[in-house]
C-alpha cells in the first residue's frame, strides 16, 4: 500500500472530484476485469496530480471533462491493478476498453480500517459481492439471503418475517460469525448475535459486500471462528446528483427511496443523503411490516494531509412475527404462510409476536496522511439501540382458527374491572422484552511503510457497552392494571402500561484491545503475521431481584489473544496458491458468566480456545476463474450451559466440536455476454467427543446430582441447524444492450435437526435426535433494463424468487419446524440524475 490519501478517488469513493470549472473536453472510456471482460462500476477516474476525477457507471463507462491539453488518467478499482493511461486531448477523446487485471492494489483508508481483503494477495478465502449485483438480486432479500450462493453459507429467513434472516457460515450461528460494517464491530456485545432486523434495508447505501470464511483478514480479535461478513457503505459520490427508486411485489411489497450527493465542492466540502420507505404484509400470515432507512455522509477534505468524514445510517422498523414453530402434520395441512401468532381488535392485526427496532450508528473518521511513509485512519463510533419484542402474558384466548381472540380477551378484562364486581386484574394482556443499549467504540489503524517492502499496522479497539434489559406492559386489553411481585423492591405493583415488569437488568461490557501485523511483500510472494490481545469485563445490575446494596456485582474479566499468519504466492499470472493458521480465545458470552439470569457467577466459566488452518488454489484467466480450498477448525471448550428445568442448569465443560470441508466456486465466461458462475461446498461438522460427569447445579450454585452425575453421548453427532452440503450454480446473459437477464440455482442438503445436546444423555438418544432436514432446490430469476428517461438514465429491474414454488423446510428445532417462503416477485425503476 502506497500513499492511501493522495488522491480522494481512493478514500471510499467519498473525495471523488467533481468537474473543474473550465474544463472543455469530455474524455470517455469503459473500465473491465481483464479477466472476465465484464464492466467494472465504481471504479475511479482521475486526473493524475488532481482531483478532477469520476467513477464508472453500472457498466464500467465513464465520461471525465477535463482541460484541452496532454494529461495522464489513472484508472483504479480495489483488488486490481491501477493503470495510467496518457492522452492528447487534441488528437483524441476516447480512451475505449480499459482493462484492468487482478492483483494487489492501493486501498482506501476506509477499507483499511476495514480490513477488506484483495484477491491474489491476502491468503484467505473470500467472496465479493459488488453494488451493481446487489441492486440487481437484492429485492425484497435481506443481507444473510444476499450471500445464499457463497461457498459454507447457509441463511434463512427463520419465522419469515422482514429482517427475521439468520445467517450460519461453515456451522457456526452470527454468535461466531464477526459482522463489520465500515469496520465496525456490529455483533451483540453481550451474546454476540447480529440481529439483521436492525440494518433491514440497509442494502440500498451498501456499495459492497465481502464473505472472508475462516480466520479472514481483520486484525481485531473479533469473534470470527466461521468467518467476517464486511459490509462498505456508500459514501459521497463522484458527482453531483442522485437517484429516485420505486418499487412493488407479492403481498403489497411498496417501496420507495432517494439519494443525492453534491459531490466535492471548490472548498473541499462532500455531501450525500439517501432515504428509503418499505411497507408490506409479509408473505407469512400476520407478518405485516414498516421499516425506514436513512443513510447520511459529510467530508470535509484539509489541506493535502487531513479528511474528516461524519457518516450516519439507521434502519427503525416494526414486523409482525412467527415464533411459533409449526409441526410437518400443520404444514401439510395449513400451508407455507400459516402463523397464529397474531391476532384482530376492533378489526385492525394486532401483532402478539412483533419486532421493532431502531439501531443508528455514527461514524466520525479522521484520515491522516502522516508522511509519505505513514497514515492513521481512525473511527470514533456511537451507537443507541432501543426497542424489543413483544408477545403476552396472562391468558389470552383463542379463536376457532387458531388466532387469538383479543377481543374476547379484552371483554373478559372488561367483565373483571372492579366496577363490574372483579379485582381490576388483568387475565390476559400483551408485553414487550426490551433490549436497549448504548454502545461507545473508537477503532484506530496506523500504517507504516518506511521499511521496503515491508507494512506494518497496528492499533486500538477500545469499546464501552451497557445492555439495559426489562420488560413492559403494552397492552391491558381492558384491564385496570397488572399485578407483578418480581421488584423486591416494590412488590405487589399495580401496573400500568409502559410500566417495568418480570425483570429489569442491565449488563455492562468493557472491551479494550491492541492488535499489530507485519506484511512482506516481494514480487509474487506475500506474508503476514498478526497478533491481538484484548480483555473483555462484565458487570450485572439486577434492579429487581435484589436490594439496592447488592444490586451490582463486580467486573468479572478475560483475556483473549488471536495470533495468526499466513502467506500467498501467485506462481503465475494464472495460479495462486495461499495458506493460513491460527490460534486465538474467545472470551465466554455474557449469560455463562451470571447463571440463570442472576447476579449469580458462574465460577467455572473458561475462555473458549480456537485452532484453524486452511489451504486454497486460484485460477484466473480471460475466461474462467476458478478457487479450491480446504479447512480445518476445532473449537475447544465451547461454551455450552443448559438450563434443566426452570430452576437448574448444567454447566458442560470440555466441549469440542471439529468443522472441517472443502469449497469451490467459478466464474466462467464462454462469450463476451455470457457469464456462468457456480459453488460446491462439501462440510463435515460434529461434535468430538462425548461428556462425562455432568454436574447440575441450582440457583445457588449447588450441586444436585453429585452422586449420579449426567453423561452425554455427543461424539460423533452431526452439529445441527446448517446444511453441510450446499451448491449453486447461477447464469448471467446480456440479451442485447442495456438487457441482462439471470437465473440463481440452489441447492442444500445435509441439515440436521437443531437439537439439545443436553437431551443425549444415553447412546440410543443419538438416534432420536440426528433427524435430517429433507433436502430442496430453489431457482431465481432476475432481468433488468437500462434506457433513457428523457435526459437522464432509467433501469427497470425485476425478479421472481423460488420461482417454481417449492415447498421446504429451512428450519428444524427442538419444538418445531420453519418453512421456507414460497414464490415471490418484485419489480422496479430506478431513475439517475
């Protein structure tokens, strides 16, 4: 990596320039993969020596106005080589096919920060996925769906309601899977989850999209034992200008958004601004939603040395949901949609199971061009999250079908009132389980390359987290109010709605961390070693179940480290081969530390231990390219704790569980207008060994069964709720200008029921519960069209997902089985001016 801030055309696309004042030329041209000849958008044009630059359209074109006289041009697109082309203004003003090869390439300090990884040059496996295939296949498909086709993902939408998606990448759930987006950790400070219903419609303002499987390249120690999903938002525009979308599906699917940016002015200044609406019913019954996305940008470009960049994006929304599972017998006789989970009053849905959620997150970024040798890109973060889920509490009756009769309800509440000879206490009401949070991080890189051929980086990562959790009430559906005697405190409350009830807690996450690496780089050979280090502290307040004097407990603390290296060598211009291992701890997640939802500790909790190594073979050439690799990954001392009953709970200790497999993918492109890509992805994941002398404890930490302590016979067992066999192939054909059409095949097989390990207590419960998830095929189709609309540039866009309706089962738990969603379709016009 050379000078990362000398030009703004490689800050994240947010510096591009805009037109010089007296610029009289316009110089076209169309940037392409050498090897795959397909266009090349976002790719940046600039001026060399000035910031008078643009970036390529959806097809790889661009138009640059620049003065009447001989200039070099640099062309450069992250993960290729940037070329300089130079031209007389007055002999010619088309530069025409530009193509540009693979290999290493200047990132911007965005993607620094972010760790993004470059083909041919960081030894991991990795998928990309760029903005123009996103506005292409995104739909009404939420992030986890987008990467569906990427070898050892699987990802479903779970209950099927907008945002419920998981994602599971190599069998390991988002607890195990590091989230970044712009380099930002998004993981659940407390469980490491990533809640997708927080960046619903997100995927407007993402400008790409990296799946680094395994150890991947981020230099924090980041919980990443299947792999890192990094998400590139967009940030100010070349140019100044925008775009408006409209969009309708199945289901009363609407959908509306804008963006605008000023490009750079004369005084160094960069604005964009970008909005979006969703609203639908869902495809599952009961599952209506509203969700808003915003995204903001401002850069400020100081001097030849500094840029300062605020960036801003959210996504609130509310969504009915399906948490109840449903059994084979109910969805042969119900249906894909079926859901009970919801309810009417006074003729409106009233959802029982709803989400709602508001996430934002602000970035100010400093750039800082040190010398010619070093930068500092640095992030200081803050997030606020509030909102939960809701469900009921008390009875609540049922309709004949199955819904529930909150009307009926509410006249029972009314029938108790104290006015009609009751108590006033409600029977049946609605509640919400908040999770709230305020999150605080600051996130710094230093880059030096004073020594040849050598980079050097290290830095900070230092985060402040408080989960605030309780539950309220919503709803009294008639009722005066709600007894509750969970605050010892305050018991026998009175409750009314927005009142705290059942519980109320807060949990407090320190996290400070150091990490550095070394990267030698000498012809085609490259190296790296890194190492993290970092302390992860948690402290519970329990506001209800104790008194103020014992309410806190003390910072409990472990130290995590992550060491790992690995090396690429690109043995021709056609062949790579690259290898990676590593080591590093995981520090246990919140609840195993305070048992059964207490300030009780857990005292046996351990640091949870990682080994990984993988091996993988590129191919590039004018048509086909090609990648294989193998991995290993042994999990050690996992932490499991399983709850026996409402009282007692097991702590399993010694947990090991192996994940190996191998994946390839291809991309192969016959003719000029025909592009053929695939995946297969062959996994291996079991638990390894079985578990002797299982204690199981009460509240008070006191041993139940020391006399006859539990085995579990889990060696051997298939890991659940992931399919091991996955496959797609996909193609891609430009019928004549300006018209693509595609279709997306997918295949998954080999998903084992997500079982108890805690239920394996004999060798003949192995048979019960390794039940196979029957294997499905799903096909997409999608086509878009680009024309003028007057004087500006239109793409219509359409897709039809599960085209041939299938029926399938993604999800198998222990209480019941998800659906997959059946066919679906949307349309669109975006309009650029």
């Amino acid at each position: 990596m050379r000078k990362i801030l000398r030009n703004y055309a490689l800050i994240a696309a947010m510096l591009m320039a805009s037109v010089v004042a007296f610029a009289q030329n316009n110089i076209t041209g169309t940037v392409v993969d050498a090897e795959t000849g397909e266009g090349l958008p976002g790719a940046s044009v600039v001026v060399k020596g000035t910031t008078n630059g643009t970036i390529t359209d959806f097809n790889g074109d661009f138009t640059l106005s620049v003065p009447d006289e001989t200039l070099t041009i640099m062309i450069s697109f992250v993960g290729f080589k940037t070329v300089e082309k130079t031209v007389d203004v007055s002999e010619t003003l088309s530069l025409g096919q530009i193509s540009l090869e693979a290999g290493a390439n200047e990132l911007t300090a965005v993607e620094v920060l972010a760790s993004v990884a470059v083909e041919r040059k960081t030894p991991v496996a990795v998928s990309s996925i760029k903005k123009a295939e996103i506005l292409e296949r995104a739909s009404n498909q939420e992030f986890p769906e987008l990467l569906k086709s990427t070898p050892g993902v699987y990802a479903t939408k779970q209950g099927g309601g907008y945002g419920d998606s998981r994602i599971n990448l190599r069998g390991f759930n988002s607890e195990n899977v590091a989230v970044l987006i712009n380099g930002v950790p998004v993981n659940d400070m407390e469980n490491g989850r990533v809640y997708w219903s927080n960046w619903a419609g997100l995927t407007d303002v993402t400008s790409s999209m990296q799946v680094q499987r395994g150890l991947g390249a981020s230099k924090v120690a980041v919980p990443s034992i299947g792999g890192t999903i990094n998400i590139l938002t967009q940030t100010t525009d070349a140019e100044a200008g925008g775009n408006v979308f409209y969009g309708i599906g199945n289901d009363n699917y609407n959908k509306g958004s804008f963006y605008v940016s000023t490009g750079l002015t004369e005084d160094g200044w960069a604005v964009s601004l970008s909005g979006a609406k969703i609203t639908g019913d869902g495809y599952v019954d009961g599952t209506e939603f509203e969700g808003y996305n915003y995204f903001f940008n401002v850069s400020k470009a100081i001097g030849d040395d500094h840029t300062i960049s605020l960036t801003g994006f959210g996504a609130p929304q509310r969504h009915g949901q399906r948490q109840s599972s449903l059994s084979v017998a109910t969805l042969k006789d119900k249906g894909m949609r079926w859901n009970t989970d919801y309810g009417y009053l006074d003729g409106q849905v009233v959802h029982v199971e709803d989400n709602f959620y508001h996430k934002p997150q602000f970035s100010l970024n400093h750039y800082w061009n040190i010398n010619k040798d070093t930068e500092l890109s640095t992030a200081l973060y803050v997030s606020t999250g509030t909102g939960g889920g809701g469900g009921s509490a008390g009875t609540l009756q049922r309709r004949y079908d199955g819904l529930y009769d909150l009307e009926a309800t509410r006249d029972t509440n009314i029938a108790n009132r104290t006015e009609n000879g009751g108590d006033g206490n409600a029977i049946g009401y609605l509640r919400a389980s908040r999770n709230d949070h305020k999150w605080y991080g600051l996130l710094s890189t230093l880059t030096n390359e004073s020594v040849s051929n050598f980079t050097f980086m290290g830095g900070l990562d230092l985060r402040y987290y408080k989960g605030i959790h309780f539950s309220e009430v919503t709803n009294l559906l008639g009722a005066e109010y709600v007894l509750d005697d969970n605050d010892v405190n305050n018991p026998n409350r009175r409750l009314g709605v927005g009142d705290k009830r059942d519980y109320y807690n807060d949990g407090i996450v320190l996290w400070e961390g150091v990490f550095g690496q070394a990267e030698y780089t000498q012809g085609d050979l490259t190296v790296f070693a890194s190492a993290a280090l970092s302390n992860t502290s948690y402290q519970r307040i329990d506001y209800f179940q104790y008194t103020p004097d014992e309410q806190e407990t003390d910072f409990y603390h472990f130290l995590g480290y992550q060491a790992k290296g690995g090396a690429n060598y690109n043995l021709t211009r056609n062949h790579n081969v690259f290898a990676n291992a590593g080591f590093f701890t995981k520090a246990p997640i919140f609840d195993a530390v305070f048992q059964g939802f207490s300030n009780t500790v857990n005292e046996d909790a351990e640091v949870q231990k990682i080994m990984s190594f993988e091996l993988g073979y590129g191919y590039r050439s004018a048509k086909l390219t090609a990648n294989a690799n193998v991995y290993h990954t042994r999990w050690m001392d996992r932490t499991l704790i399983e709850s026996v009953g409402d009282t007692l709970f097991a702590n399993l200790q010694g947990v090991d569980a192996i994940h190996q497999g191998i994946e390839l993918d291809f991309t192969y492109k016959p003719v000029q207008r025909l592009t053929i890509n695939g995946m297969v992805s062959l996994g291996d994941w079991t638990w390894a060994n079985d578990l002797n002398n299982v204690i199981i404890y009460d509240d008070n930490r006191n041993p139940v069964n020391e006399d006859d302590p539990l085995s579990l016979y889990i060696a051997g067992l298939k890991v659940g709720n992931a399919a091991q066999t996955t496959a797609a192939l996909g193609v891609n054909f430009e019928a004549f200008k300006d018209f693509k059409i595609g279709a997306l095949l997918n295949y998954f097989a080999d998903n084992y029921k997500d079982y108890d390990p805690n239920d394996v207590t004999t060798p003949e419960a192995k048979d019960n519960v390794e039940v196979v998830v029957p294997e499905y095929y799903n096909l997409d189709i999608n086509a878009n069209y680009g024309f003028k609309f007057g004087a500006f540039d239109a793409t219509v866009y359409g897709n039809i997902n599960n085209v041939l309706d299938t029926e399938y089962i993604t999800d198998w738990t222990s209480f019941g089985i998800y659906p997959g969603t059946g066919r679906q379709w949307t349309m669109g016009l975006r309009i650029n001016f």
